[in-house]
C-alpha cells in the first residue's frame, strides 16, 4: 500500500511488540494498511458461536461476560484453543495473530497464546535537572511523611505548568517537576515552597497545542475508531498526549504529521506485518500528568 502521502507520521507512532510487556517503536509505513496487507497484533479471542472473533486488548468490559467491541474482526482459520486465558477468569483468551486483512476479517497464518503486554510505567527516579549541592535532599517539607506538600495556585489554568509530576530519586526523597512555559512565574510560586525540591524545566510545547491535539481527538473518536487517549508525562517531565487505536487510518496519519514532533503517542493494536526497521520516533510514554497519577483519561470509546 502507497504510504508515502503520511510518512512524515513516522516520528509519533508505537506499537505493541511481540515479546510480551514491551513495545516498539514504528513508522506509519508500517502502521496504515489496507486489505491484502499481511497484519499482527496481541488482543482477544472470542468464540460468539459465528464464528472466532479478534478483539481489542483495550476495550472495556463489564462483569464476566465476553462482550465484543465495535473494533473486532472475524478470523478464519484460527484455533480458539491457542490462546492463554485472561485473569478475570471469563474464559477469554490471548493470542498474537498474523495473517492477511480483508477489509472485515483477517485470514489467519500464524497464531500463538501469550499475556497481553503490561502498561509502559516509568520509574519517574531521575530528575532532568543536576541535583544541588549534597544532592537531592532527604525527607519531605511539610507534615505529610510521603509526599510533597505544594500549592500550584494558578499555574496550570494559566499554562505557565504545563506537566507537574513527583520524582522520587531516592528512598524518602521526593521531587516536584515541572515543565513550564513560564518558567519565572513557576518559580516565584514554588521556589519558597519546596527549596531545593524543585525543578523546573522549559515545556516543549504549550498547553494549548496539547489541548488542540486533545481536541481533535475528541472529536474524531469514532471516526478513527480511537480506544482512549489521555495526557501523561515522560521521564524529562515532558507532558504528550497518548491515543490508543484499533489500526491507524490514512486520514488520522495525515493530521499527526502536523502535529509538533514528540507531542503525540499512538498505540496501536493492529499493525502492518512487515518486518520491524529503526525509525525517527522520539519515544515518550510514562503515566499521569498529575503528581504522582496514571494516565489521565481525557475520553473512551465503550464496546457495543
């Protein structure tokens, strides 16, 4: 398939890897597919008596019942006794698939069971700013015993605190790091408060550009058939914006490439089965833009 239309797409893009719990960084050649194009992908079997079905790792589900999402397609030729069954003990099961896409099924060539690859947490131990004389102080400031005691007042509605997230370089030492794009004014603010706990770094974007990105998203959940996307920060402090999707669309890929470099994340579930190739994307994954949080779910899209 001619990608060459949303190649500049190739900087922002991951997927998950065939070795459970890691993941691989991409360009959009091997991403946008069409039918034909031989796919992989880690997600769920589900046998609904039509047939075997591939589902999304990433869908919602509620009870024990083996609800299918707008996102699965029919397989053929798969063994529904070839994947390793899910925790929740719904009879569910996990297996990587490779075969060639249709359209509306994929004609399996390869399957094997596996787990479904963990969430990419960051340790969030290293602060990107060199530690002050003595290093990084022992103990908190305030009264609480494990965390940080701070008031950001009004600095993330004004976007001068773009991403604001806890460190913990050591055992009873904590950080609060905060990439600005007013760096004095988040000095002034927290400087007295937290001292030598404090570390500011420049944000390489605005909160508006986050925002706008989230936007979008937003609005094109359903025709780009996003999962979820939400805020989080990378291990310099940075904030990006992750989008998780059933296979990325030539439409989507088109608008990423005016996207600032490194600001946006995508995963997706479904990938061209070429062989992987280094690419130039910057990697950014971590967890919640607020301290000490997970990744902040700014929308979903629901099974049906």
């Amino acid at each position: 398939m001619d990608v060459s239309h949303v190649a500049g797409f190739a900087r922002v893009v991951r997927w998950l890897a065939p070795s459970p719990g890691t993941v691989e960084d991409m360009g959009v050649d091997q991403l946008v597919f069409g039918s034909g194009d031989r796919v992989t992908g880690w997600g769920w079997l589900r046998d609904m008596g039509d047939g075997v079905w591939f589902d999304s790792p990433y869908v919602w589900r509620t009870g024990n019942e083996p609800l299918m999402s707008t996102q699965a397609v029919r397989l053929q030729g798969a063994d529904p006794g070839l994947a390793e069954p899910g925790p929740d003990g719904s009879g569910l099961g996990a297996s990587r698939i490779t075969g060639v896409w249709f359209g509306d099924a994929i004609r399996v060539e390869e399957q094997s069971p596996g787990r479904l690859p963990g969430p990419d947490r960051k340790a969030w131990t290293r602060p990107p700013c060199p530690p002050p004389s003595g290093g990084w102080p022992a103990g908190m400031n305030g009264v609480q015993d494990d965390n940080l005691d701070f008031d950001l007042g009004d600095l993330q509605d004004t976007g001068a605190a773009v991403a604001v997230v806890v460190f913990r370089p050591g055992p009873g030492r904590a950080v609060l790091v905060v990439a600005a794009s007013d760096e004095a004014a988040v000095e002034r603010r927290l400087r007295r408060q937290l001292g030598p706990r404090l570390c500011v770094v420049a944000s390489r974007w605005t909160r508006d550009q986050l925002d706008a990105a989230s936007s979008v998203l937003q609005e094109r959940m359903r025709d780009w058939r996003i999962t979820s996307f939400g805020r989080g920060v990378d291990e310099d402090g940075q904030a990006w914006v992750e989008v998780t999707v059933s296979r990325v669309l030539p439409e989507m890929a088109r608008w990423a490439a005016g996207v600032p470099e490194g600001l946006l994340h995508v995963v997706s579930w479904l990938h061209a089965g070429a062989a992987l190739r280094p690419s130039a994307v910057i990697e950014a994954a971590g967890a919640g833009s607020q301290p000490g949080g997970g990744v902040s779910g700014a929308g979903r899209l629901a099974p049906a």
